[in-house]
C-alpha cells in the first residue's frame, strides 16, 4: 500500500534561533511612504517579421535562457540571471536599461510559457543594480504566471493595449506606482491599466510577498487546515476546479468567483532542483530559516542534474542541503534519476483526486489527469506556502471541452491535445481554468497527463479531468484505495464561459511544427515535404510514461516485420520516472515476452536516465545550432532545445515510425495497418 498524502498543520522546530532582523518586524512592511513617480525612455520589442508591431508571445525561454537559470548559492541568486536578461532577444538590453530605457513594451501574451522567476527577478535586478526601477507594459493576456511572479517580487508589471499600441522609440513615460496610472509625455496621453484584485494590489503596496508572509506567518502556523467539501445544492452551481478551491479555502466566509484573489490551502507544494533555491531564499526570508518545517514541501532533482557542469551541481546542492536539514526523506525528496516530478509524484501516491497543487514548474497543471487543481506558479510563491500552508489564488473563468466519438488509428493524448492548440489559435485558452469531459471513456491517465500536462503551452489556469471510473481504476491498480476526498463531479448548473466540442473521430496524428505547439499539421501532410531530421526523442515529463513507451515498441516491433529494422538517426529515451525505466525492463505479453526495453534498444535507441535536460537545451543530448529534432517534448519555442536548434513535436508513435523513416510521418508510412488490439494501450 503506497502512502496517501495529506494536509498536515504547522511543526514547530525545537530550539529556534532568534528572529533574523529581517523577519523580526511584520510593522516595517506595512509603512505606506508615498512613492515617487518612476520616469524613464521606452525599450520596445519590435516584432522583425511584421515592421510596425510590438512583439507577442515572448515566452520566458526568451526572456531567461535556461543556461542562464542557474543560482550556485542563496548569496548571489540573481548573477547568472541579471546576464542572462534577453541574451539572445535583445543582447544589448543591460546596456540600454541602464541607459534609462526603463519601461519595456511587447505585445500581446508577454511571458508565456515556464514558470522560472528568475525572468522577472532578473528584469528587476538589471535595473536595480544602477539605481532604477523597470516597468513593463504589455496588451492582452499576460503570462499569468509571470504577472503574479512580478507582483511578488514587486516589479511594476502593467496591461495597457493602447499604450503599447501608441509608443514610439525614444517616447519618455512616467508611471504612478499608487495610482497605476502611465502616461506617455512625449505623446501627452495616460492610460489606466487592466486592474488589479484589492488583494494583488495589497501585496504590491505593502512589501511583496515577503513581507506578506512575515505578516501572516505566526496565525498561519497556529491555524489548523481545515477542508470543507461543498453540500449538494452549492457544488450543483460549481465546475470541479471550483469545488476543489471552494473545499481548500483558508477563510471559508470569502464567496468564490472568477477574477477574485483568495488564500488556498495546498495539498503539496512541490519542486524541482532548478526552482527550489529561490524557493528556499523565500521560506527562509519569511521565517528565520528554522522555526517551523516547510509545510508540504517536496522536491525532485529532475532539472540540472546530469550536466556535467559545475554551476548546475551546486545549485543542486541547495535543495540537497536543505532537504537535510529540514529532515525531507524520500517520496518528498527524489534524488536525481528518480524521475520528472510530474510522474514521480503521482507514482508514489502525493498526487491524489481533490487536491490543490501549486507546483514550482508551469507543467504541474499535469496533475489535472488525476482529477488534481495542478497550476504553475513561482519560486516565492511556494516559498510562501511553504511556510504558511496556503497560497494567494486567482479564479480564472471557465471553459468546458468535452470529448466525444471514437479515437481514430495511432491518435493518442498528444495528438489531441495538438489539435486543441491548433484551434484555439493566437489566443489559445484566453488563460482560462480548462474543464474536460472525456463524455465516451476513450482516453487513460497517459493521454489525459499528456492534455493536462500541455495546458500550460495552451496558456490556461489548469486543466482538470474531473475524477471518474478511469481515475480510480487508475489508483486501484497502483495499490491506492484509501483516497482521503469524496468523489466530485462538475455540477449540473455550472458555468463556463466558453463551451465547446472535439470530436476525437476528426483527429489524425499531427505534427507541430517550430515555433509553437500550435503550429501543428497532420502527419501525412508533413510526410510529403520529407523533412529529416538529427534527433528523435522519446519521453519528458509529457509523454515518458510505461504507455507511452510501450506505444512506441509496438509500432517497432511490426515495423521489423515490413524490414524497417534500426533508426536511421540518432534516437534517445527519456523515461518519465525510474520506476518506468524500471517497468520497461520487464517481460511484455504484448511484446511476445520481450520487454519495452529489449525492442527499443534493438531498433537502436539509447535509454537515459530520467530528467528533463533536453527538453529544455541543457545537458549532452541538447541540440546543436543548426540541428532538428521531432520529439514527445511540450514545447518547440525558439532555442527551446537548444541555441540554433530546430524542435518538432508529435506522439510517441509518430516519433517512433520517423525515426525509423529517417524523415518525419506517421505509422502508415511504414505500411502498418492499425489494429486496436495490437496498437492500443
């Protein structure tokens, strides 16, 4: 029987020290001196392919390189990533903020994508270390992970679509940090921002996060958590994301609606070696370091860590140490190898139905396959929950895709989920709380992680399946009975303010090409322009699954039988866990009593250790400038994979056929007739 987890209240550590001088006084924080006006000169990104137009979609990739998210102790967090600020977008940006240019424009959905803080940490401490403050001006959907990064920390961060539409190189702007007000004095013109929540704006006017958490500290260490289900008639007008943090309210007076800003309790907070030490920084900031355990702590070792390079091992060493002396053990600390931590967490029973999940990584809305409230958040605000037990939260609005007909031939999770991206277009989810509706029982948990995983390239709050006969098959087979929440559903009466249809019967394998994952086509299509490629990669925290695996084997092991016998290029396996590294070693009926392994290795695959290094262009098997791959990865932004490489996503199928191939199609190119019984999983 693996463990269940479960909400613990506050352990005090013996013997504490004194209050650190910056934790003693919570008073200190709530002095409210006015402000002055920021002054400064636009710095705006100009979209190169489209002259006259700000940029969109700048992801956090761009803004913070991952080579460049990297920390080798809590005294100097921020130096690699002051340097690393627009490294390759805007090489000179260092040069020019310090020059004045202090008020950043983009365009639509700025800082999509990953949840690394050291974005907006780094943005601010370029311009601090000279005296300055930055402000960004962005339009429509901010990256709503980076918004509540930047209020965190207390970077000014603002929406005003006509100010980024009226700026011009060389415009001087003033910015009113108490009114928010921006005006544009070369032009004459102010504009008032998308508004804040009263509680966003609280803590952006009284210290930040930090000095919030010192504030709240000692009554949330004295509060006992408390969940509370909705009865029947309230869950009715409620979709399951509302149930959920409905149930996790710290105040269960405060009313639940969309646009409104809460206290949460969480379940786990859990993450990963890369996000930990600015994590760790804030726990100790808020509490001293050593008066209470970090609550629902954990951390897997799944980012850094089979580099080689000496600055990534020792900010692996911060969480190791830290999860030492704060007495973590295993599942709640996993040592590098023992998997991503979206696999890992689940496989070892801290991921169960009902729970509310703020993970340090964007990809922890993959916990909504489990019937789970998974959302990407940042460093601080974990730091945050870690020492209170609850974080702030936003309610997004609804939307609703429900899943009908039949999965058609060598479809599986990856290709839905491409389809989905490809329809919602430019806007994708509108940052929206997903709610799915598998409404014929045609997708398992490994296509359903895959879809949950992905809602953070669809740009959404979460996305959830709410829990149902194939979820609790799911713990059942693992061994885990005794889930500790009630089974919900989405009440009859729920809203959401987009509804809509995906007819899995219209759905072919697809292949996404660069940029984004939206950019995707069917694989037949892309099988006529024969595009070849240096890489095929299997695996990542989206489709490193045993199934997912196994997907592929059965495809190489009847592609022997029509003489396609080894990959014509370099192929690698990335198991999401080593319990499913562990698995595919294991004798496989449908195999013929070969295991996953034996017939992945035979048609040339290298298998690795379990990490996300690649994914991410960090490690031996990043890609090389000039270099293309077709992998199961989640993301192909620009020098995702690696500076100068070139990423194309598909499901582990279509990996395996093109590998196989030499040039990038689905499973019919290699003249396999589908069979449910044979293919499916």
């Amino acid at each position: 029987m693996i463990g269940m987890q479960r909400i613990q209240p506050a352990r005090r550590r013996s013997n504490p020290s004194q209050p650190s001088p910056e934790a003693a006084s919570a008073t200190a924080d709530l002095a409210s001196a006015a402000r002055a006006p920021i002054e400064g000169r636009a710095l705006i990104l100009w979209d190169p392919k489209n002259p006259g137009h700000k940029l969109d979609a700048i992801d956090t990739d761009q803004i913070t390189p991952a080579k460049d998210c990297v920390s080798e102790s809590l005294d100097a967090l921020d130096e690699k990533w002051k340097e690393g600020a627009f490294r390759y977008l805007i090489p000179e940006f260092r040069a020019r903020v310090h020059s004045g240019e202090t008020f950043l424009f983009a365009g639509e959905r700025f800082a999509i994508g990953s949840s690394r803080e050291m974005s907006p940490a780094g943005l601010q401490a370029v311009a601090e270390e000279v005296g300055l403050e930055l402000v960004i001006v962005c339009g429509d959907n901010m990256g709503d992970i980076f918004r509540r990064n930047a209020l965190n920390l207390g970077l000014e961060v603002i929406q005003a679509p006509d100010a980024v539409r009226d700026v011009e190189d060389g415009d001087s702007l003033s910015y009113d940090p108490e009114t928010r007000t921006l005006t544009n004095v070369t032009q004459g013109k102010a504009y008032e921002p998308v508004p804040l929540t009263k509680t966003e704006n609280e803590i952006r006017t009284t210290g930040g996060i930090f000095a919030a958490g010192r504030r709240e500290l000692a009554s949330a260490t004295a509060r006992e958590p408390e969940i509370v289900w909705p009865d029947e008639e309230t869950a009715r007008r409620m979709t399951t994301t509302e149930q959920i943090i409905w149930a996790h309210r710290v105040d269960k007076d405060v009313e639940l609606e969309p646009g409104k800003t809460l206290r949460v309790y969480a379940d786990l907070l859990p993450a990963s070696d890369g996000t930990a030490p600015f994590a760790i920084h804030t726990f100790n900031r808020i509490t001293g370091g050593d008066k209470i355990y970090p609550r629902q702590a954990a951390i897997a070792n799944d980012h850094f860590v089979f580099t080689g390079v000496s600055a990534d091992d020792k900010q692996t060493s911060i969480g190791r140490e830290f999860a030492a002396r704060q007495e973590m053990e295993k599942p709640y600390y996993a040592d590098p190898g023992d998997g991503i931590f979206h696999f890992y967490f689940p496989e070892q029973g801290l991921i169960q139905p009902g729970q509310f999940i703020p993970g340090a990584d964007s990809h922890s809305r993959a916990y909504g396959a489990y019937g789970a409230v998974g959302i990407g958040v940042g460093s601080t605000t974990l730091g945050f929950g870690w020492s209170t037990g609850y974080v702030y939260f936003t309610l997004a609005a609804a939307r609703r895709v429900r899943f009908i007909g039949k999965l058609q031939p060598w479809v599986s999770g990856k290709d839905i989920v491409l389809s989905l991206l490809h329809q919602w277009g430019k806007a994708q989810s509108n940052g929206m709380s997903v709610e799915f509706v598998d409404a014929s029982g045609e997708l398992p948990i490994a296509y359903r992680n895959t879809i949950c995983n992905m809602m953070a390239e669809g740009e959404a709050q979460n996305g959830i399946f709410a829990p149902d006969d194939i979820t609790y098959a799911w713990y059942r087979d693992k061994g885990m009975d005794a889930l500790p929440y009630p089974r919900i559903r989405p009440g009859e009466d729920a809203h959401y303010e987009i509804d809509e249809t995906l007819d899995l019967s219209t759905i072919s394998p697809m292949i996404a090409k660069p940029y984004s994952p939206g950019n995707a086509q069917p694989a037949g299509d892309v099988a006529s322009e024969s595009i070849r490629f240096d890489k095929a990669y299997i695996g990542s925290c989206t489709n490193g699954s045993y199934q997912d695996l196994l997907q592929a084997a059965l495809v190489l092991k009847a592609a022997r039988k029509k003489g396609h016998e080894t990959a014509a290029t370099d192929f690698v396996v990335f198991p999401g866990s080593m319990g499913v590294k562990r698995d595919i070693e294991a004798p496989e009926p449908r195999l013929d009593g070969a295991s996953v392994a034996d017939v992945l290795r035979k048609a040339g695959a290298q298998i690795r250790d379990s990490w996300c290094g690649p994914c991410f262009g960090q490690g031996p098997d990043a890609l090389d400038d000039g270099q293309t791959a077709i992998t199961t990865f989640n993301r192909n932004w620009q020098n995702r994979m690696g500076v100068g490489g070139l990423g194309y996503l598909a499901s582990p199928a279509v990996v395996a056929a093109s590998a196989l191939l030499g040039y990038m199609a689905p499973p019919e190119s290699l003249g396999l007739e589908w069979s449910a019984e044979e293919f499916g999983v």
